[in-house]
C-alpha cells in the first residue's frame, strides 16, 4: 500500500469507524465513495496491482459475508467494510490487517467488553478494530514484521 493510498484510506476509515463507534453502523456513502476513490488512485499510480486489489476485495468481502451467514455476528456494514480494506491493501496484506484486527477485536472485548450483562450477546463496533488492524499492520510493515507493504 502505497502511502497516497494508506492517507486516502485514512480518510474513509477512520470517520467510519467514529460513526460505527456511535451508531453501530458504517455509512454507505463512506464505504463507496471511499471504494472508488481508492480505485482511481490505484488506475492513476498502481494499475498492475489492479487484478490483485479486485481480488483481495472480493475475497475479503465474501470471507465476511460467509462469518455474517454462520455467525449472525458480523454486520452487512462490516462485510462492506472489508471488500474496502481488500481493495486498499491487496493480497496477502489484507490477511496481516484482519489478523490484527481480530487480535485487537479480543483485547478489545477483554478489557471492555465485561461490563454489564450478557456480554456475549452485546453488538460491539467492528469496524474500529478493522481500521485499527490495518494502521497496525502497515506499521509493524516498517519493522518488517509483516512485510508485505
């Protein structure tokens, strides 16, 4: 991920994740326009990783959606979530970002996710952890720890 690309994510993601954050949702109009945005970048600077981004995206998007269908867990928001993350990141980065974003989503749960009753059955945001994993995992790319970007 290039940085153009990481700063453009950015400023989708981290307004999603505030608003997912408040209303458990993730705005549509954030999550296409942020699509496309991405998608003329990579046409603009990247446009042989094209074919790789697509297919991250829709993997990513289908592998969410599969979760969505066995678990009821996940929101369609979250699916739609990470079909941007794939196109942001590509393949094999986008398994380094949902790794860290899963990691994180326990820790998350662990240290909050304790009060009140029924904490198994509580909605938490998602989307904030998936942001999360990906600034984490194109961080720890600088220590080559993954070092995929």
């Amino acid at each position: 991920m290039t940085i153009p690309v990481f700063v453009a994510f950015l400023a989708f993601a981290l307004p999603a994740s505030w608003i997912d954050i408040r209303t458990y949702r993730i705005p549509d109009v954030l999550i296409f326009s942020g699509s496309l945005v991405i998608f003329i970048f990579l046409l603009i600077a990247e446009t042989v990783s094209i074919p790789n981004r697509l297919i991250a995206a829709v993997l990513s998007g289908l592998f969410f959606f599969i979760i969505r269908r066995i678990t009821g867990g996940l929101g369609l928001g979250d699916v739609k979530f990470a079909f941007f993350i794939g196109l942001c990141c590509g393949l094999p980065w986008v398994c380094a970002a949902f790794l860290c974003a899963a990691l994180l989503g326990i820790l998350g749960f662990l240290a909050f996710g304790h009060t009140g009753e029924n904490t198994f059955r509580r909605a938490i945001p998602f989307a904030p952890f998936l942001t999360a994993g990906v600034i984490a995992s194109y961080t720890l790319s600088f220590f080559y720890i993954f070092d995929f970007f």
